[in-house]
C-alpha cells in the first residue's frame, strides 16, 4: 500500500522527471495584483483621481523600462546581480503599463458616468419620463413581510425631465411590482419615476421604482437570433416535461443558457444549500464543456490543430452570442477558455501566464469586476485546477479509482479554493457541497453538451430540440434529485462565523486539509520538509514544531472556531 501511495503521489516520468517539475510562471502577479487592487480601489473615486493615478503609473513605466534597459547593458560589468535587478525592473515597468490602462479605463467610464447630461438629472433625484431596455428576465424577489415584487437590469435609453429629452446609455436597477413580471429581456418599455443613486462602486447608476405599469412594451427588434434560440430551447424544456416534472423544466434552460425564471423557488433554495447553483448560471465549467466538445470532435475528424482551434473558438463565440453577451458572460468564456487550454494543451506553465493575462484584460475591460463576487469566484476556481487539481487526483488516487479520484479532485480543488470568498457571501458550511457536485458531475457534460444541440436546433427542427430536452432533462432531473435529497440531510448547513474572521478560519481549515491528505500520501517529502524547517531554527525555539505545541495550537484554533460559531 506504502508503495502504491507513494508512486500516484509522484508525477509521471521518473525519479529525475520529479526533480525537474516545472514551476509556475508568476511573472505576471505583480500586474495582476496591481491591476486588481487599483481597479477596486479606483471605481470608487472620481475619475480624476484614475486620470492623475493613470498619468502617475505612465511615469513610473517609462522610468522603471529606461532602468531596466541601461541595466541590460551594463550587465556584462555588473554580473548576476545586475540581471536580477534588471528582471525586477522590468517587471515593475509591466504592473505599472498594466496599472496605468486600468486607471485610464476606470477614468473614461467614471468621466462618463458622472458628467454626462442623463446622470446628472439621475443624481439629482428628479422624477423622469424613462425608456429602457430589459437587459434580463425579472425574477421574483424574496417578499418578506412587503408586497410581492420582481428585479431586473435595465439600461435607459432616453429620459425625460423638464420638457428636455436626453440621450445616453445608463445601467439601472429595476425593482417594480408584479405588472412588469413578464417583460421579457431584451424588450424597450417606457415608464416614469425616480432613479435613487448608489455608490460609485456599484456597476449601476441607481435603482428605479417604477411609477407606472409598463407602458409601450416593444419586444426585442422584431426577435435577434439569440432571443430566437432562446424562446425555443425553453419552450422545448416546457413542452416536454412541464407536466411530468416542473423541477426539470425549470433547470434545463439554467443549465444550459443561465436562464432561472422558470425555477421552482423550492429547488433554487436547495440548490444553493448544497452548493449546485453554478451550475444554473454560465459559467467557465459551460463554456469549457463546450470548446473542449467541439475542439475534440473535431479532432477526431483528423481536422488540423489550428483549424480545430479556430473553429471551437468561434463556436464558443456563437454560443456566448445566443445566450447574452453580458459581463458575466463573457468572464465565463474567458475562464472557460482557460480550463479548456488547462485540459488540452498539456503546458500548465502556459496556462497559468494566460489566466493572469486574462485576469489583467477583463479587469481593464470591466473595472467593476474588481468588486464581482462571481467574477472572483471563478477566477479562484480555475487557479484551484490549475494549481491543485491534478496533484489532488493523484493523492487521492491512493485511496480509490482514477476514475473516482478525478471526479472528487475537480470539484474538491475549486471548492478549497472558493470556499473562503463563500463564507463572506453566506456565513454557512455546507458539508454536503463535494459530495453534491461529485453525484452531479457525470451528468453535467451531457446536459450541456446535449442542452446546447437542442437550442442551436429549436428553430430549424422543434422536433430535434425536443429529442435533446428529452435526452438531456434525464441529466436535468437527476441534479434535481441530488439537490433536494441531500438539502435535505442532517446538518446540511451549520453555522460558520461571518466576515474576515470566517474568511480566514475557512481558509486555515483548507490549508490543514490539504497538509494533512499531502502529509498522509507524501510523507517523506513532508517528513523532509518538517525536519528541514525545524533545524533551521534556533535551538531555543524548536520546541514550536514539537508535538506538544502543534496538538496545542491546533486545540486553540479548534476552541476559536467554535465560539465564533456559536456566537460567543
């Protein structure tokens, strides 16, 4: 068993293959982490303060690559040393460029937000005649002890205040009554009332109480191609199984185009109990399912690497054009892309450059993802398969299956990973979340991959999309019943503290469960690393990483974490 353990532990290749295992390329964190962090910060300035700040980071590049080009030169005379700080420097002139585009970005956005003619009437709080465009599906929001009532996203179009008519395009959103429940995405409807400003920080300008019930409700363009695809894939999933089961007819279109507005509330409650409700939005794990089909089926039609790759990509580009090119969207793709490259190329020192190049690009395009708590979520998804999921596998292909140790390692690595930013969001545990997504995860592929088929083929042939509903709502209905039979377990959620302090308890309880499983299957290399670290200490203090103290220190966190959760 010992040398079973040890062997999957190890890399393929041989003893020397190990000692040589490439490392990662962080050449790019720096730029990520300035780009991320001056993002977050800059939305919620005025956009002079990004203006000065991008002038600033335009001086410090220039400065930091004439540094670095003199010390190129002279590193013949300096040596090592000189080379060292030339790499340093130019790395600061590339988080600096990269900074600097953030801060221009944000300036150019915010200079538009809040100077122009329709946000200042906005601001002002001044009661509006408004046309806009519904830009998603209302959905009924949690009632309380008030009238029921739907949200949505919405962007104005033209506004009306004082007899004066102003143009412009201004993110809203919309929180009305039940009137407006069946305004589909995409139509122009016009109404009247006040727009409340938020913050800077917030993606939208403020949020609109219609006045009125929707009036001169136009759907959208006499029907784009993409609200074509749309209508027919869920009319399909209705005329299938609404009447046998309602649970499936409302997760197909989630799982296959992120459209939830058919959901039952009862299984979206259970779904976000046990950890499933990504797979009811388009994310990077759809996007991915699709390129990968694509590039791998035609491969195996003998098609060139190149044009297999061109034609996936723009395969990907019309599914992300079908389903709503909107930021998230579009994130998804990226992300997607990125997972897509992590499985095929077999270059993992490349895919961790393109993730931080791709991070840098969206963050440039988008500064208020800085802030997107999706956004964030699927970025540490993917860095956790990156960087952990494979060596997950194989650790725990020890104990099981290979089979069986990829399908826990995927969804154990994104979690491990995701499950600090959770806790922020939802001050719960779910114990059940690795379980759920490996129960899942075998039918997700066929879901999607079927899923789309279907809605490519509703318009062309209703009786092809309602083949694919009926093949793909057996996938469907089996997530429906994980969901609701393990929300229903004992202790599906228990309490965890809120805040940075559950942040970083949950963070701490997933460094010591990966520590632990590697220090179960690579006890040598961790015995090694153990000593090493302890005989690096002054004698006086090595009393630390004894025995005694370890158990002691892990009694205190134990009792720390317990009256944070009790509330103590």
């Amino acid at each position: 068993m010992r040398e079973r353990i040890h062997a999957l532990a190890a890399p393929a290749g041989n003893a020397a293959d190990s000692s040589r295992r490439p490392r990662a390329d962080v050449r790019l964190l720096p730029a990520v982490a300035a780009s991320w962090a001056g993002a977050g910060v800059a939305i919620g300035q005025p956009w002079q303060f990004a203006a000065v700040s991008a002038a600033c980071c335009v001086a410090v590049c220039a400065g930091a690559a004439a540094a670095s080009w003199l010390l190129r030169e002279g590193n013949r005379r300096v040596g090592p040393q000189g080379s060292l700080a030339a790499r340093a420097t130019a790395t600061v002139a590339l988080a600096a460029l990269c900074l600097g585009t953030v801060f221009f970005a944000v300036a150019l956005q915010q200079h538009e937000r809040q100077t122009a003619p329709l946000a200042v009437a906005v601001a002002a709080g001044q009661e509006l005649s408004i046309t806009m465009e519904v830009t998603e599906n209302p959905r009924l929001l949690d009632p309380g002890q008030g009238p029921r009532q739907v949200g949505f996203a919405a962007v104005v179009l033209q506004a009306g205040v004082h007899g004066r008519r102003l143009a412009g395009r201004l993110p809203v959103r919309v929180v009305a009554g039940p009137a407006w429940a069946h305004v589909p995405a995409g139509a122009t409807v016009s109404t009247a009332g006040r727009v409340s400003p938020t913050g800077l920080q917030d993606r939208g300008a403020g949020i609109l109480r219609p006045a009125t019930a929707p009036l001169d409700v136009h759907p959208a363009r006499g029907g784009t191609p993409g609200v074509i695809f749309r209508a027919g894939w869920l009319a399909a999933a209705q005329r299938t199984w609404a009447h046998s089961s309602p649970d499936v007819a409302g997760l197909l279109p989630g799982m296959v185009m992120g459209d939830r507005s058919a959901s039952p509330p009862g299984l979206d409650e259970s779904m976000k109990t046990v950890g499933l409700t990504h797979l009811t939005a388009v994310s990077g794990a759809n996007c991915t399912l699709v390129l990968s089909a694509l590039m791998l089926g035609l491969r195996t039609l003998h098609a060139p690497r190149a044009a297999a790759a061109g034609t996936a990509l723009l395969g990907l580009a019309g599914f992300v054009a079908v389903v709503g090119p909107d930021p998230s969207v579009l994130r998804a793709a990226v992300m997607g892309g990125i997972g897509c490259a992590a499985m095929l190329s077999g270059r993992p020192r490349r895919v961790g450059a393109l993730l931080s190049a791709s991070i840098v690009v969206l963050v440039a395009a988008d500064p208020w993802l800085a802030l997107d708590y999706a956004f964030i979520l699927s970025v540490l998804a993917t860095l956790g398969l990156h960087l952990m999921g494979q060596r997950c596998a194989r650790m725990l292909g020890a104990w099981m299956p290979v089979w069986a140790a990829q399908a826990v390692a995927i969804p154990l690595a994104a979690q491990l990973f995701c499950a600090p930013v959770i806790v922020l969001l939802q001050p719960r545990l779910a114990l059940y979340t690795v379980p759920a997504n490996m129960a899942a995860a075998p039918v997700v592929a066929l879901v999607t991959t079927v899923g789309t088929l279907g809605m490519v083929a509703g318009p062309l042939a209703p009786a092809v999309s309602s083949l694919c509903a009926w093949v793909s709502g057996g996938g469907a209905w089996w997530v429906a019943v994980v969901a609701r039979w393990m929300s229903g377990l004992p202790a599906s959620s228990v309490p965890w503290p809120g805040g940075a302090r559950g942040a970083v308890l949950m963070a701490a309880m997933n460094a010591a469960l990966l520590g632990a499983l590697a220090a179960l299957v690579e006890r040598r290399r961790v015995s090694r690393a153990f000593h090493g670290l302890r005989d690096r200490l002054p004698p006086g203090c090595r009393f630390v990483l004894a025995f005694g103290s370890l158990t002691g220190f892990a009694a205190v966190l134990a009792a720390m974490w317990t009256a944070a959760a009790l509330g103590w």
